[in-house]
C-alpha cells in the first residue's frame, strides 16, 4: 500500500506533509507534489499534515485517478525534503473541483 497525492494539492501546494515523511518519497512539480509509490512506506504520517486533505491511501476510491500520475511525476520531479512557504494564492484555490483539468503542470518544481 501507499498514499497518494490528489488534485487536490494543484495550485495549494502546502509542503508540510514534507517534513513529516521518514523516507522522502515526495517530489515537486511547478504547482503540485506526488509522492512515489515505490518508496512510500505507508506509515500515514503524511496525511494529516495536510490542510487540503489531498494526501489518502491508494485503497481510497479516489486515488485510482492519481496512481500512476503520482508513479509518472515522482520519476521526472525532483525530489523534496524540507517545506518552503505555500503560494501566496493557494487559499483561492482552496476547496476548489476540477483543478486537474483547470490547472495541472507537467512542468517540474525546483526541489531542494
């Protein structure tokens, strides 16, 4: 089992989840993070550390949608260990449905 980050976290991009996590298996994208399924440990620690709820189990039903895009961007963003400020706008994006289509970046973040 894993976690796995949902659309949720585009555009909002809280990096407190980051600094929780034992094994560092989240990477940064321009306007989200995912986590890497293969070393992710499944402890949980991560998923309450974030405001947006965009971090759940891959048995949740939602995250059949974000697998294997977490699996896909974790191989071509760098990695990230320590949390940096949030975007000043991310509170707009808050809460916000259709995110994914609106707003997903392939570009990568800058990392650590």
């Amino acid at each position: 089992m894993t976690y796995v980050v949902l659309d949720t976290c585009i555009r909002c991009k809280y990096t407190d989840c980051v600094d929780v996590c034992p094994v560092d298996c989240f990477y940064e994208g321009e306007n989200m993070l995912v986590i890497h399924p293969d070393e992710c440990i499944d402890c949980g620690v991560c998923e309450p550390e974030c405001p947006e709820e965009a971090i759940v189990s891959d048995i949740d039903d939602r995250a059949a949608k974000y697998l294997e895009l977490n699996r896909e961007y974790a191989e071509k963003w760098p990695n990230i260990t320590q949390s940096k400020e949030h975007p000043k706008d991310a509170e707009k994006f808050a809460g916000m449905e259709g995110k994914f289509e609106k707003y997903f970046s392939p570009a990568p973040g800058e990392g650590d």
